[in-house]
C-alpha cells in the first residue's frame, strides 16, 4: 500500500482519488480552495441556485463506472438524472426554430426535415454516419486508453470526409468543422449548428479538425442528462464517495511543488513549507512551469498545449433569478445562434468581443433552483476569449456584455426583462480566480486530427511517480473525459505501464 498526493480536487482527480483508495492506496489530496469540485461550482442567491461549471452531462457511462468500480452502491443511488427532452432547442438568425428530441437519431432527422425542409434531416443524417466512423476509430485510443507512445499516428484525421471531384481543379475533402459545413452540408443552417457544437466545446470552426463531428455525434447518440440539484450534485456524490473510501482532503493547502527524489516524484510540498512525502503525486490541476523545479513534465516531442487551437477560451455566464413561473413547454436548453458566425470566431479566437455571440439559454425544471414555484432560476451562456485577452474585471464590458446576453435570450426566453429580479455575472476572471487555471480557460475534448495539435499531454509525465489527471491532461475536457483520465491514471499506478485502458 502506498501513500498517493493529489493535487487539486476537481473531478478528474477525485475519480483517480476514489479508485486508488479502493486498490488499497492511502490517499491525500491537497486542494488550493476551500471546497471540491474544481470548476463544477453552485452559486446560491436568495433562494434561487445555478451551475457556475458545467450543466449537462453526456456519456454518463464514465460515472456509472466509477460508483461500481468504487462501491456497491451505483451511481443512481447517490443522484437523480433524467434525460433531457429534447435535448436543445435552436433558434436561427431568419427566426426559424428547431427543438432536436434527445438520443434519438430518426427524432432529430425528422425534426430538421420538418423544420428546415429541404432534405435537412437527410443530409444531417449522412453526416452522423460519418461522424460515427470518426467515434468507432478514435474512441479507445482518445478516451479509453492512455496516450499511446507514438501518438503521431492519431495526428491522421478519422472523419471520412466526401471527395468532392470539381471541374479543371483539384478534388477536395473537408479538413475543419467549417469545411465540413459548407462542403458537406447543403444548408447553411445545418453548417451553423455544427459550429455551434463546437464552440460549445470552446473550439474555433475554422480551425478544429473534422474530427470534432464526433462532438455531435456523441451528445446525440448517448443523450444530454440532467443532474437534480444540477451538476455540483454530482460532485458532491463523487466527494462523498471518496470519504466512504478513506480519502483525506485537505482544504486551502496550495501546492507550490512536486518533491523530487532519486529521479522520481516524492510528495508535494505547500507554500506554507510543509512538506508531505508520497509514493505516487497525481497532478489534477492545469500543469504550471516551476511545479517540478529543473524538470520538464513534458518535452519536445511529446504532446503539447495544442499550439494549432491558439486562444483557448473560457465562459461568460449571466445567473438571471426570474419572478414568474417556468411556462410547461419551456426548453431545458436554448441555443441562440447569431446572423454572423465569422464576426463571432474572430471575436473568440482572436482574443476580441464577439458583438452578438451564440448564447446558451439553460432553464431546468428542478424545484431546488428556485425559491418557490412563481419563480425561476435561468443561466445564459457564452463563450468568450479568456480573461487576459480582453479584462473581464472592466465593470462597464461586464454590465455591456450581460446586457447584450439578455437581449439575445429573449428569442427563448419571452419577456425576460420584465420578469428580472437580480442577474448576477460570472466571467473568466472569476473562473481564473476560483480554479487557479490561467485566463478562466476552459480544456476542449482531445480531438485527433490537425498532425495531433489537438490532442492533450499524456497522463504520464517525464519524472517517474507523476502523473496527470483532469481536464488539462488526456483525453481533456468536459465531465466524461475528465472522469476517464481519473480511471486512466488510477490504471497506470495500480497496473504499471502495461496497462491498456478498459476492455
């Protein structure tokens, strides 16, 4: 039995945190903050609550997975989820509207085809074909088994994308998500919602791999699920799972450094001078220059920073509390797509303002979100450049910027403004602030593709005994992949190099 220190609390390193214990680790994790979860945050006001981190969850399989592997209890025990139907609603610039019903492939074909007319469904059904072959290439080797040694060969895109013969030229296939949308997608709405998948994601159409359609692909065929008491819920759930399992957690215990002994990782050791020796260290945290003095986790060679993405960027969030009951027929989430797209990528991506982004309405029929039933709690959601790029603490672009968010919501929301009691701000800088993650960025999924400039470092580091875990490390972002780099990493340390990954 050995002694393991994690370093932060997020979800990826709880779920490593949860499976070494049961394998008979005695584990510390060392948390910066005075609370879990990292960036799946709850922001309470006056009898109204909203998630501050993600919303939904998709691939709820990594969790199931998690509480049996941890426990007898499973997953549902410990939370309530249910599908969300539909699964989005989007509204389009020329006012048409399309509601897409959840894990239902024949639903959201019929749907497009109802809606858009024009073999729209059609056309967005062939595109999931494809989309599927991208998921059953690249599915164990980007989120079910550690980077492979010489991920060079996942640089090699798995989306099959249409040879398109053109007179006197050169035949062409789509390389990126907005060649994809107008090779592939006769609609120009179609193309919309798919950049719309993507920027969700914090990826710039113009510049993520084809292989991104299987972003879509996965929400769609797995479904969007929605956590009672919202995402911190789940968390709370993975917290108190590793409690059950002797993890010890130590709050408001910054690590300033991996100790290094004998060529290999040793213990940690926290700003105030203490220092606590370990077996094994999981890194849970975006990796910093200086963690381990001297050493480099990662050299060249290795898998980067995903230099071909660029600006990586975070969440403007407007937490609105509404008088005013939620109307039966209201849409669990609303997607908001603007007329201008382009103006909205180069805005993002390039470190600007985007003048009206696509917002994310979110309005969840959940009692605890909201003081009574003559109220309701509604989060607006946009992505934006980090903090950095533009000043998130600029008090008049924060009240500009939530104005123009509101205004928006209005297409899903009928008379938003009238109903307004508080509206309370969230941008990156108070993501930065609360996660320690440089700018409020927030991690994309690992995507194969693009000569591997997007996929993420590997949960092995240089220094033997360090490991990473989360959102910043393989398979990347978002809640599922975070949960399986915390199985990827607890594999590793309790099977050694030879392990694979799941079967």
């Amino acid at each position: 039995m050995a002694r393991i220190a994690v370093i932060g609390a997020g979800m990826g390193a709880m779920a490593a945190a949860a499976r070494l214990a049961v394998a008979g680790h005695r584990v510390t994790v060392y948390e910066r903050s005075g609370t879990f979860g990292g960036s799946v945050g709850r922001y309470a006001h006056e009898g109204f609550a909203f998630d501050t981190g993600p919303a939904l969850l998709h691939l709820p399989a990594v969790y199931r997975d998690l509480f049996v592997k941890t426990g007898k209890e499973p997953l549902e025990r410990c939370v309530t989820m249910t599908q969300v139907d539909p699964a989005s609603r989007h509204v389009f610039a020329d006012g048409t509207a399309v509601s897409l019903p959840n894990a239902s492939r024949a639903g959201v074909v019929s749907a497009l085809d109802s809606a858009l007319g024009g073999g729209a469904g059609a056309a967005w059904g062939e595109f999931l074909d494809r989309a599927r072959d991208a998921w059953d290439r690249s599915r164990r080797p980007l989120l079910e088994e550690p980077l492979r040694s010489d991920w060079q060969v996942l640089g090699r895109d798995p989306y099959p994308a249409l040879r398109q013969r053109r007179l006197l030229r050169a035949a062409r296939q789509a390389g990126t998500v907005a060649e994809i949308g107008a090779w592939e997608l006769p609609d120009p709405r179609l193309a919309t919602l798919l950049d719309g998948y993507a920027l969700s994601y914090g990826l710039d159409p113009l510049r993520a791999p084809a292989a991104a359609a299987l972003l879509p692909y996965m929400e769609e065929t797995f479904g969007s699920w929605y956590v009672s008491g919202g995402i911190r819920a789940l968390a709370q759930a993975v917290y108190e799972r590793c409690l059950a399992r002797k993890v010890e957690f130590v709050f408001g215990a910054e690590v300033a450094r991996v100790v290094e002994k004998d060529g290999r990782a040793a213990g940690v050791e926290l700003v105030d001078g203490t220092v606590a020796e370990a077996g094994h260290v999981v890194l849970g945290a975006r990796p910093r220059p200086g963690l381990v003095p001297g050493q480099e986790l990662w050299r060249d060679g290795d898998v980067g920073v995903r230099p071909g993405q660029g600006v990586v960027p975070g969440r403007f969030l407007v937490l609105l509390s509404l008088r005013g009951a939620r109307p039966a027929d209201a849409v669990h989430r609303t997607l908001v797509h603007p007329a201008d797209g382009a103006a909205e990528r180069e805005a993002v991506f390039g470190g600007g303002l985007a003048g009206r982004p696509t917002v994310t309405v979110l309005r969840p029929d959940d009692p605890s979100t909201r003081p009574d039933d003559a109220h309701e709690a509604v989060t607006l959601m946009a992505t934006v450049a980090p903090h950095g790029a533009v000043d998130w603490t600029d008090p008049a672009l924060r009240e500009r910027c939530a104005d123009t968010l509101i205004e928006v919501a209005g297409a899903a929301v009928p008379g938003i403004r009238e109903r307004l009691l508080h509206a309370e701000v969230r941008t990156p800088a108070e993501t930065a602030a609360a996660t320690g993650t440089e700018g409020g960025s927030v991690p994309a999924p690992a995507l194969a593709g693009a000569q591997g400039a997007y996929l993420h470092p590997g949960n092995r580091t240089r220094l033997p005994g360090l490991y990473a875990a989360g959102g910043w490390s393989h398979p990347g972002g978002g809640l599922a992949h975070a949960g399986m780099s915390g199985a990827l990493v607890a594999g590793l340390i309790v099977e050694g190099d030879g392990f694979r990954g799941s079967q």
